[in-house]
C-alpha cells in the first residue's frame, strides 16, 4: 500500500487527525499534486487553525501555484498564530519565508 493510501486509510478512524491531515498534504506535495496538497492544507486550518506546521508548507503550496498575495497571508495568520502560541522557531521560519517572497 503506498502512504497516501495508508495515511488515509488511518484518516477513517481518526478524520480529524491533525497530525494524518499534515502528513497526507506532506505526500502530495512529494508527488507534485499541489491541487491536492493545497485542498488539504486548507481543510486541516479550516478545522485545526492552532496546527502552526501547515502554515509554512501552504505558503509554498501558494508560491509555487503563482498566488503571492494569498501566499504572504497564510505566513502572516501563521506568524500570528506562532506567536500566540509562543513558537518562535516557527515564527521565525514563517517571517523568513515571508520575506523572500
């Protein structure tokens, strides 16, 4: 079973899963499906806007698919959440990604 399959084969039992959600938009990206990965991405803040991690790889997502503004502001809702949260390494890996958009 490749791990696309199998992480949501394991998002039946645990829909909600963070953690699932991250890892299955992590395995479209590796594959170049950003529609797919973006879609995930998007669906995981949606329902878990806490899970700082995706902020960073959606801004990819966006950079790659061409859309800058909406890019620089996933990295500034995920700074803003990064420092709620106290997460300065995330923080500071978002605001460098912001500035070498």
């Amino acid at each position: 079973m490749d791990k696309i399959a199998q992480i949501k084969s394991f998002l039946e039992s645990a829909p909600a899963d963070s953690f699932l959600r991250h890892a299955l938009a992590l395995e479209y990206v590796k594959i170049n499906d950003d529609a797919a990965a973006r879609a995930t991405f998007e669906a995981l803040l949606a329902a878990d806007p806490a899970y700082v991690g995706s902020y960073f790889h959606l801004g990819k997502v966006l950079e790659r698919l061409g859309e800058r503004d909406a890019a620089a502001a996933t990295y500034e809702k995920g700074m803003d959440m990064a420092r709620q949260q106290r997460d300065m390494h995330a923080y500071n890996e978002l605001q460098a990604a912001h500035e070498d958009l």
